[in-house]
C-alpha cells in the first residue's frame, strides 16, 4: 500500500526484486534508469563498526534486493507507464 501524499515526499521509490541484478540490467536495456541507495547494510558500514558483526537478515535481504526506480516531478504521464510496463514485461 503507498502512502498518502501528506505521508511520503516521493522522492525515491524502492522496490524490491531477487533478480534485482537482472532487473536492473533489463531496465538499463530498455532506457530506464536506476540506483541501488542501499547497497550495504546500516549495521555493516564502516560508520557502525561495533554492529559489523551482527547478523540482521532482514536487513541484509533488503540491501540486496532493493532497487529505486524513476520517481520525480518531472515525469511525464508517458514515462511512468513505460517504467510499469518494463516492469510488468520482466520475465
């Protein structure tokens, strides 16, 4: 369920794939681009170095599956059908 707009600024929207990798790729292929903001763990950076031996899987399954796709106010109507239908399409 997505937030209410009083609820989220939209700025980055996460999803979360096992084939996040493929995905990616997919989307890249098809002009979509995309970033992974989480790419290692809280608990695992360097900054929390008493926490880098915690084993916290929950959040270790999320930083290896999330992948943030175009979200912004810029997008038109037909980009954001295109970025929906790339995604419906991944196999």
């Amino acid at each position: 369920m997505l937030p209410t707009p009083s609820e989220s600024v939209y700025h980055i929207f996460p999803i979360l794939s096992a084939r996040r990798d493929e995905l990616q790729a997919y989307l890249k292929d098809n002009g979509i681009e995309t970033l992974i903001h989480y790419p290692i763990p809280p608990h695992r950076q360097r900054c929390y170095k008493k926490w880098n031996t915690l084993c916290l899987p929950i959040t270790e399954q999320i930083s290896a599956q999330e992948l943030s796709i175009p979200c912004h106010q810029a997008m038109t109507d037909g980009e954001v059908e295109a970025v929906v239908t790339a995604l419906n399409h991944f196999a």
